[in-house]
C-alpha cells in the first residue's frame, strides 16, 4: 500500500488525493505517513487543515513528522 501511496503522490493527479486521504487512519504507520505525504502532495491545502486535528492525536514519530511538514 506504501507504494501505490507513493505512486499516488507522485502522479500529479488531483482526484487521487480522496484514495490518500482514505489510508489516514491505516493501523500501519508506514501507510499513514504515506499517505500523508501523498495528500501533501496533491492537495497541500486539505492536508494542513487536516493537520492541525490529527497531528496531535498522531503518536507514531514517522507519521507525526509527515504532519508537521504539511503546516510549513
């Protein structure tokens, strides 16, 4: 899944951001940060507004460091 996620993100394609944001809350880590840095990717605006509701509930150091690079 990271790698789709990955693929995702480097598509360019907008209307895959949706399919990112759907893998937000995979029990994974590696698939959540992923995914957050897919929707950074293709909808940097949804992913800071998601930012600041999930980045403090995040306990995983990999995926809360995705989150925090959505809010620069």
């Amino acid at each position: 899944m990271r790698n789709v996620l990955i693929a995702i993100g480097n598509s360019g394609e907008p209307a895959l951001a949706g399919e990112a944001e759907r893998l937000l809350d995979d029990p994974s880590p590696l698939v959540r940060g992923a995914a957050v840095w897919a929707l950074r990717r293709l909808a940097g605006d949804r992913a800071r507004t998601l930012a600041a509701s999930r980045l403090p509930a995040e306990s995983d150091p990999t995926v809360v460091e995705e989150w925090s690079a959505a809010l620069t």
